[in-house]
C-alpha cells in the first residue's frame, strides 16, 4: 500500500486532500499544528479516511520547525514503511499592507509557509531516493503567480514555492521523484471564511465562473499530480482558479 502525508490536515482543503488520497487508496498520515483542537479534527478527518478501508493516523508537528519534521518523518517511515507522496499544504495568512506589516508578521508567514517545504521535503526525499520514486505536490497560490495587496509575506512565501518546487523537480528527476505546484485561487474554507463580504464580492469579479472554487477540486488535481497518471509531468504549476488568469 502506497502512503501520503498531507500537513496541516486537520481541516480546509488538507482535510479534503487526506479524504480523497484515501478515497484513492493511499494510507494517510494527517499531520496538525501541536494544539489541542487540532488533534480532535485530525483524530475525525483519520476516521473519516478508515472508513474507505485504509490505514490513517494524525500526527503533532509545527511544520514550521525541523525537528518537529524530521521526528514525524522517522516515526511515518517506521510506522507506515514508505513514502510515496507529500503534500505540503500547512499554510497561514497574516495579512496587512506593507507600511504596517510587523517583521513578525513577514518572519512567522515566511516560515510556516516556506521553510515548512524546505523543513519536509528535506527528510521525506531521503527516504523517497531510497525507494527510488515518489511524488511532491507544493500547495502556492495565485498570490505566489501575481502578488496581492496586503500580502506582501504571503505571496513571497508561495512565489518561493513555486521555485524550490522547480529546483526539486530538476534535482531528483533522475531519481524518479516528481515535484509539483498547484496554485489555488478563492476556495470556500475557513482561511477565506474570515475576509470580508466587500472584499470577497470584489475578488469574485475577476474569476471568470463567478463562483468560489471548493476544497475537493483542489484535491482532484493533487490526486492526479501523485497519481502514475501524471507520470511524465514534473516542475509544473497548475492554476485552479476558476480563471482568475489566461
Ligand atoms: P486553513 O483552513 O487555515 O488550513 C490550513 C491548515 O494548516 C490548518 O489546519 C492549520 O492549523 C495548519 N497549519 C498552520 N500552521 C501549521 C504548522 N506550523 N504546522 C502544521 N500545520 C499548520 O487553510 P486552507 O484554506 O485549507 O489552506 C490550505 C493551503 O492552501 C494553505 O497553504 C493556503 O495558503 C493554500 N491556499 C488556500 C487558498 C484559499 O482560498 N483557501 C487559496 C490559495 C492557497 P491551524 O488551524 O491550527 O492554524
């Protein structure tokens, strides 16, 4: 049985990523942030992924740190005995213009969004050389392709993103190990729950299908990506924006 770790888990599109991996048939490891409400919604996301008959345990790790990473990664190696997808999808916003953005407000975003990606893909493509294959798939967003006001942190987390997921690609090619993006626009979950009606409204205009996008058509195409049906596809960013670009 082949296993996946999604990080940040425990709800939103992670969640969903989990859901439909298992769906797939894939064992999963939910990864959530140390807190106590977290692991009440990893430990229902894991019931909710055994129920399609596959192996599924939540695991504690502040993706943010390398430690927490690279224990969780020894302990899903024993536990599971192999990894054959990542996806890294633990991401926060803390958003405001420039002029009052904290440093740290930049530090914490840089580091739970970027360094996160750094911190697993690391540990896990050691493992994955091992194996001699494996498929990454790095959550970015639009505001990595083309900035947003307010975002400044943000959008240089998923920008950087987009790049290492680019250098990966051409650094373990050989090993048979492909690395991907998806570059998700406006999707109904709790991150996006808290902007405003106004804002909301206005970033709406400029989707082409007038509509937000859902947590399960991010994780269709992350299904695909670690997939064999993608098999000759790696170094790519795929936009699923509802056509916010073209
Ligand atoms: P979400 O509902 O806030 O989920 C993000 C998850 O990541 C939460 O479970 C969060 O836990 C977890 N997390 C945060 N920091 C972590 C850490 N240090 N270690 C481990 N887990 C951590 O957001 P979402 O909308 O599903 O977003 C998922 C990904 O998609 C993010 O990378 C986001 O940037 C990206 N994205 C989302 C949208 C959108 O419109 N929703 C658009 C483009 C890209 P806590 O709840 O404890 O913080």
């Amino acid at each position: 049985m082949a296993t996946a770790i999604i990080t940040g888990a425990s709800q939103g599109i992670g969640a969903c990523i989990a859901k439909r991996l298992a769906k797939d048939g894939f064992d999963v490891v939910i990864n959530h942030y140390p807190s106590d409400s977290d692991k009440e919604k990893a430990l229902a996301v894991a019931e909710e992924c055994r129920a399609f008959g596959v192996k599924a345990e939540y695991y504690s790790a502040d993706v943010s740190k390398f430690a927490d990473c690279e224990n969780m990664v020894k302990q899903v190696k024993a536990d599971f005995g192999t990894i054959d997808a990542l996806v890294n999808n633990a991401g926060i916003t803390k958003d405001s213009l420039l002029a009052r953005m904290t440093e740290e407000a930049y530090d914490t975003v840089i580091a739970v969004n970027q360094k996160s990606v750094y911190n697993m893909m690391k540990n896990v493509c050691s493992v994955m050389m091992k194996q001699k294959h494996g498929s990454i798939v790095n959550v970015s967003s639009v505001a990595g392709l083309y900035g947003n006001a307010g975002q400044v942190n943000y959008s240089a987390s998923k920008s950087a993103i987009i790049g290492m997921t680019k250098s990966v690609a051409k650094e373990y090619g050989r090993k048979n190990i492909r690395c991907n993006a998806v570059a998700p626009g406006l999707i109904r979950t709790p991150m996006t729950d808290v902007l405003s009606d106004d804002l909301k409204a206005k970033m709406l205009e400029a989707v082409a299908l007038r509509r937000y996008g859902e947590p399960e058509e991010i994780a269709s195409v992350v299904s695909f990506l670690v997939s064999e049906n993608s098999s000759y596809i790696t170094g790519q960013v795929i936009e699923i924006s509802g056509g916010l670009s073209m």
